[in-house]
C-alpha cells in the first residue's frame, strides 16, 4: 500500500501477504482478493491498516492444481479435498 498523496514522492505504508492470491480490485476503499478457493473483502484504512471486511469461504471451485506452475507437469494420484487446498508438493 501506498501513500500517493504527494505523487512525486510516493511513500510505502505497509505490504500485505496473501496466501494462494492471484488477482485483485480494490472499489470505494475495499480491496477485494482471492485466497485459493475464498473470496476476501479489506478495509485500507488512510492509516495503512488493512482490517478483513468480510470473507466468503469456498466461492471459488476447487482446484488442486492451482498452487503448481503451469510449466510443471505434475498429477496427483489422489488427493482429499475435505482436509483442504493443495498449497505444495513435494516431487519424489
């Protein structure tokens, strides 16, 4: 996050880690993001605070693949979604 009120000297507020991301939009001070398969909804605050807003579990499909590189090839044998989202891989 930055502070762009003096767009000649734009100051760094604070810089925000988020799991599985992929794609923002921020409207009206809300920035919206993926985190794997949830939707996430934060407040910036002019302080540089982000406070979650709201969070929508499993909005997005599942999909084991999407934490792996395209350019990798890589199958899972099995997998099971009820203990969560593949974030890793370990290549044997």
């Amino acid at each position: 996050m930055f502070d762009n009120s003096n767009s000649q000297l734009p100051v760094a507020k604070g810089f925000l880690t988020v799991p599985g991301n992929v794609d923002i939009a921020i409207n009206s001070g809300i920035l919206y993001l993926d985190s794997y398969v949830d939707l996430i909804a934060v407040e910036l605050t002019p302080d540089g605070k982000c406070i979650e807003h709201k969070r929508l579990k499993n909005y997005f499909p599942y999909n084991a693949y999407q934490a792996i590189p395209e350019s990798l090839y890589v199958y899972f044998y099995s997998y099971d979604e009820s203990k969560g989202v593949v974030v890793g891989y370990e290549s044997k």
